[in-house]
C-alpha cells in the first residue's frame, strides 16, 4: 500500500501562510501602476494574484514591449517578496500546536511515502525538515535539487532551511532512508541561475510553462507514476483543484483505482469542480474539514478520524 499527500495553500493556512485571493491585503500596499492595481481589484476574489499574473504574462507575451516587461517584473518582484516574508515567519514560528510525540504533525506527515506539494513557500523545509521523531526516514529530501552558490560562512543558522536552491536533475533519486518532497511548481527560494531568476510557476498555463523547466516535467512525471501505483491512497490537503494538469493526473489514477481521503474546511464540496462525470464520488474513502490547529490540538477524535487513513 502506498500512502501519498499532495498539499495545496490551505495547508500551510495552518501556520499563517496566505491563500492566493489573500495576497491581495500585501498587494495592495506595493508600489505598482495604475493597470496592475486595477487587474488586482478586479481578480481578488476570482483568483487571487494568479489571475493577474496570468493576465500580465498574457499580455507581455502578446506585446513584447518594455513597459509589459517591467510591468509584469515588478509585480513577480512583489509576489517574490511576500514569499520571503512568509518564509521568514515560518522559520521563527511554532510548527506543533502541541507536545505529545503522537499527536504531532511531524508525527503524521512520516506516516507518508511520498510528499507531493504545490505550494512554493518553505514552510516545511524550515519547520518539519529540522528533525523527526520516527524511525522510518533519517530525514527528509529535495529530489534533484541542490544548494545554489558557495556555501554559507557561518553554518547552521535557522536560515540555511530556507537558502537559495537550484535544479540537480541529474542526480534525481528517490531514496529509501529520506522521505521525498517534492514541489510541483518548483519554490520562491529556488533559482534557475542567478541571470534568469525563479525556478517557479505562478500564474496559468501551468502545464506548459512545465515543459520548460526539466526539473519540475520531471516531478510531474513522478506525481503521475504514484498516482498510478496499484493500492494506492492519496490524502489531499488544502488544495482547490485549480489546476488542470494535476486534476487530470488524479482522474486518470483514480480511473485506475487511486483512492483518495480530502481535508479542507469545504470537505469534499471541493471536488466540484473536477467531478462533473460523479467518477470522483466512489473513490473518496474520507474527508476532515477541521483545521489543523484541532485535528492536532485539543480534537483527539478527530487526529483519529485522520489517522485512519493509513488503516483504511
């Protein structure tokens, strides 16, 4: 039996972290022209800062002029710079919402062979990769990826989790002792080299823009051969389904018998979007639509109810 988790913002919630229609509260504090401004008030609540990326990427692709260029420069710049923040936060923040070794998130998020995430923040390299408190992984990994640049004078500050990444896809291994996280659309503290920026995908046309970056056609590739595992149970956590690719990856594994447990506070209303056929109904062995802040908290029979996961 394999046991997989494919986070989405609504995990990171948990800790503070913003969900795309929320950037818009940093958004509106930056620097920007008068059309960035308005693409953001008019997409706050149909997308959040990904429509109006998707818009400007669109629109310099058409014009390929200087001023759609340094447009959609400075809103990347603004975006860039919220990740840091929270990445910052992350990494002199608190992880557990308890003490107790069996009811830590640490605890639960061991239990998986394989984390899939599409999130690009770094809050599980700053919180979760600091150590474990089971005995089945050493440790946790970054496949195919390495640090970026010399390494830092002063090791083991709090802030190497977080340090500048970059692509290793020759060296790509899934290792027995370290436990995989793989990030889908790459993270805000990877490079590609220090001329062409972020190894990272924001905005739409997601599955092409993959195609670009060998690293991440990569991960996508991984994600789709779990999927297809046999006995295979996928928790989804925090995810919206606003993402075509990974939709169809999951239709076509749970056409192939993938089964699937969802946490969110919207439960399986989430799935709406993607079951117009009702082909997603009769897989889904679960749902918890209690925060982690309980589940792994005060709420012992619901930490049980999730945990059941790997029992079912």
């Amino acid at each position: 039996m394999t046991h997989i988790l494919l986070t989405g913002a609504g995990f990171s919630k948990n800790w503070g972290g913003l969900l795309a229609e929320e950037f818009f509260s940093r958004l509106v504090g930056e620097d920007l022209d008068s059309k960035t401004r308005g693409l953001m008030f008019d997409g706050r609540r149909k997308g959040g800062f990904e429509r109006v990326m998707t818009v400007l990427q669109e629109e310099h692709q058409a014009s390929n002029t200087e001023e759609s260029k340094t447009r959609l420069h400075n809103f990347t710049a603004a975006i860039m710079g919220i990740f840091n923040g929270m990445n910052n936060d992350f990494v002199q923040g608190r992880f557990e919402f308890q003490n107790e070794v069996r009811y830590m998130v640490r605890s639960f998020l061991e239990q998986f062979d394989i984390i899939f995430t599409l999130n690009q923040d770094a809050l599980l390299e700053a919180q979760y990769f600091r150590g474990f408190v089971g005995g089945r992984w050493s440790g946790a990994e970054l496949p195919g990826t390495k640090h970026f640049g010399p390494p830092p004078h002063t090791q083991g500050s709090v802030f190497d989790r977080i340090a500048k990444r970059t692509s290793d896809l020759g060296n790509l291994r899934i290792s027995n002792n370290q436990q995989p996280y793989v990030k889908l659309h790459g993270s805000a503290n990877w490079v590609i080299d220090e001329r062409s920026g972020p190894l990272l995908i924001l905005g739409g046309g997601k599955q092409l823009s993959l195609q670009q970056h060998p690293l991440l056609a990569r991960y996508q590739e991984i994600f789709v051969e779990y999927l297809s595992r046999p006995n295979t149970k996928l928790m989804i956590v925090g995810y919206s389904f606003r993402d075509e690719h990974i939709n169809e990856s999951i239709l076509d594994g749970i056409k192939g018998g993938l089964k699937i447990f969802i946490v969110d506070l919207l439960g399986v209303d989430t799935i709406e979007k993607i079951d117009k056929d009702q082909i997603v109904r009769p897989s889904i062995i679960g749902e918890s639509t209690k925060p982690f802040s309980e589940s792994f908290g005060p709420d012992h029979v619901e930490h049980a109810h999730l945990m059941s996961f790997f029992r079912r």
